[in-house]
C-alpha cells in the first residue's frame, strides 16, 4: 500500500499520484465532468439553493459550471501564481473574502472528494513540487512556502514535505538510467521555467543521488500567450489608442493590458479599481468601441474561451510554420494568420531568460555542457520549437528526451515520498 501522496500542485495543471514498489500511477479523479487523471488548475463558485450556500468544482468540472452559468459564476484559474506575492491578499468572492491559502485548500479539497479512496486517510506524508522560483514580479518565497503550508495542514497529514518540481521529474526520468550519469532537467511550466542539475548514481541495486544545482526564473508558457495576445487581441481593444483629459490626449494605461493577458489577473480584474477607470475611460475615448470590445470581454468572462483560442494557437505553432487566430466575441477584425517566426520574434525576451536561467545554473555549478550526460525536457512549453533549439544548439539533439510532460513531476514526487531518505531530496 502506498503510504505517500505526490501533488503536482502546476499553474496550468495538476496531478495526484502514488507509488507502489517502483511503479507509480495517477490517482483518478472522478468530477461531474468525468474521469482524469489530470485535472485543470482551477476553481469555481456557484451560490446554490441547497443546504449548502455555495457550490465549489474544481479542474474541468470547474470549467463546465463556468460555461453553463455565464455571469452567475466566479471562476479562477492560475491560482499557483498567486503564491507568492505580498500584494494578493485575498478576493472576494460573493462578497467573502478567500485569501490563497483558502484558495489552495477549496480546489485541493475538491479533487480530495473526486478522488475518493484513492486520497487515503492513511497517508503519512505528501510530498508537494515547488518551484525552484515562484512566478511573478518580486516573488516572496518564504510568504509562498507559509501560504501552501497552511493550505495543506487542514488536511492533517502527519509530515508535509516539498521537493523542488525539477528534482521530482529527474527522478521519474532517473528510473530509465541504465548507467550512472549526470542530469540537467528543465521543467517548462505555465508560471516557471525550473532546473536542475543532478548526479545520479546505482549503489547495490539502489538509486542515489547528488543533487549539484539548481536555477530558475518566472516565466514560461503563460508568459508566451501574453505576447500573442499582446500583439494581436490588445491593440483590438484599445491598446495605444488616446482619450482626451481637459486640453491633453494621452494613452489608454497599459497596465490594463497587462492584467488582461495574464489568466491569474483576469480572473479578479472585473473587482478592481483599474477596471472602474477603464469603464470612464470609454467617455473620452477617441476610438470609443475598441475600449467597449474590452469592457464587454471582461463583464461577459471571456477570460477563459480567449485563453483556450490563444493556446490552441500556440499549440499548432509547435507543428506548422503558419496557423490562424479567431476570437469569435471580437469578431471577423481578430481573424489574422500568425506565423511562427513572428512568434519566436514575440518571445525573443522570453526565451533570453530562460537562457540566461540556464546559464546560470551551469555557471556557478561548474559544470561545462560537455559534462551533462542526458537532458530530459518536461512541461508543455518543451514543445515550443525555439524553447527545444536553445538545448539542441547547446547540447547536441542526441542527448535530449523528453516525455510525461503532465506527469513526470508527481509520479517523481511520488516515488521520492516512499523513500526513507527523503530528507536529502527536499527543498532547504
């Protein structure tokens, strides 16, 4: 019987998964919207006429009751980015107020009751990922690890241990080593981009490691819908355009724009301050209807439906050279062909962190390309071809794998959980 529980805890999905000997497997969620073994990072509310005041879904099942109940239901997604900023304090949410930890605990709680007995009560640890850095501006790491902790211990289990999400999925990919080696893993998430450096080594029959070093930097997938966005659907919905104050013409703010392409903002947008000035701002603006598409897209939540059109878009980026973007609620105007080059042009800023990310990491570890005997590339971003070239250039494509990009960091967690030396492979 499995005695730990791995939690991928991602900003876009999330995983449970137990470990039995050496074979691992997703616990399976059944919700009102089916059985997954992954489940969506989100969270809705509904008010409901029944015992209970409110109706709480997370993962698909979350999405499905956002889609059936248009403007009667709140719904969130994105949450992990929350972590660790200092300025997040809480949402209300049909006039209460949930700070993250609530957050965290609601959408837990509910893949707890889809998952059924498979989250066992005899579970004596969970072993949670975190990133080797929390996503956002200034990120608090200690204020995040606070946050999830307090999160989690609602739910009693006996030892909360956290493994940064890199080391979990070079342990998944570990199990396939045949021989000793050293391994770089590069965890592309929707907030992180996360790596580490690790010797991995077979003493009687028994996997060990060193862990050498580790790096990591906040952006990654989100970060690259948010160029597509900020080219193609801003500029539709006033970006750039001027309104008149007194005897001055001066820009619409762009920090509207900013909340508006990342998901986790979106979500609270409409509660803002910005948005009762972005609403003013449609009297004096010289291009009225483009500022009246935004207001619309925010009060009619097409947060979600554009986030489906802009990943899809992104997505078939990665497999041909030319795809096209259609938002329906911005009508024909949104329809335009995006080229992959222009994209890589988008994320040119992007993916120059990310290298300097991992530049970093083999800096100040010493250790010279030459010396990584296999790179293993997991998270949805690995598939992004200018994301892939940066590893191909550095370290030759003979060395490169990839695969379980949804479930290598919580299978990895959950096998380092039945270990009784999972000291030396948590996060200090």
């Amino acid at each position: 019987m499995a005695s730990a529980l791995g939690l991928d805890f991602g900003t876009t999905n999330s995983v449970l998964a137990v470990a039995e000997g050496a074979s691992t497997r997703s616990v399976i969620m059944e919700s009102p919207a089916g059985k997954a073994g992954t489940t969506r990072t989100a969270i809705s509310f509904l008010k409901n006429s029944g015992p209970l005041p409110m109706r709480i879904e997370a993962g698909q099942a979350a999405i499905r009751e956002f889609i059936d109940n248009p403007g009667e239901c709140r719904f969130l997604q994105s949450i992990k980015t929350f972590a660790a900023s200092a300025l997040f304090q809480g949402t209300l949410v049909f006039a209460k107020r949930y700070d993250f930890e609530d957050l965290m605990h609601g959408f837990l709680d509910r893949l707890r009751e889809y998952a059924g007995g498979e989250w066992s009560d005899s579970f004596r640890r969970i072993v949670v990922g975190r990133p080797v850095q929390f996503a956002g501006a200034n990120p608090d790491e200690t204020l995040a690890i606070e946050r999830y902790n307090r999160a989690l211990l609602r739910f009693g289990f006996p030892e909360v241990h956290f493994v940064y999400e890199p080391v979990a999925a070079a342990f998944y990919f570990a199990q396939k080593l045949e021989r000793d080696a050293t391994v770089l893993v590069a965890d592309f998430g929707g907030g992180t981009t996360d790596y580490s450096i690790i010797r991995f080594e077979c003493e009687a029959g028994r996997l060990t490691a060193r862990p050498i070093g580790h790096s990591g930097v906040g952006i990654a997938g989100d970060h690259f819908d948010f160029r597509i966005i900020d080219n193609i659907v801003s500029p539709l919905i006033g970006k750039g355009s001027l309104f008149r104050s007194f005897d001055k013409l001066l820009e619409v703010p762009s920090s509207y724009y900013a909340n508006f392409g990342r998901w986790n903002q979106l979500s609270i947008f409409k509660t803002l301050r910005d948005f009762t000035e972005l609403r003013k701002l449609v009297r004096s603006s010289l291009e009225p209807e483009k500022l009246e598409a935004f207001v619309d897209l925010v009060e009619h939540d097409e947060g979600y439906p554009l986030y489906q059109a802009v990943s899809a878009t992104k997505m078939r980026l990665s497999l041909d050279e030319e795809t096209e973007f259609y938002f329906p609620p911005l009508g024909e105007r949104s329809r335009r062909m995006v080229r992959r080059k222009d994209f890589e042009d988008w994320i040119a800023p992007d993916l120059a962190r990310i290298e300097e990310a991992l530049d970093t990491v083999l800096a100040k570890t010493a250790t010279p390309p030459g010396e990584i005997d296999r790179i293993f590339l997991t998270g949805g971003t690995s598939f992004v071809p200018a994301v892939r070239r940066l590893f191909e250039i550095r370290f030759g494509e003979e060395r490169i794998e990839c695969g379980g990009e949804l479930l290598s960091i919580a299978h990895g967690l959950a096998l380092i959980g039945e270990r009784d030396d999972i000291a030396t492979w948590t996060a200090h």
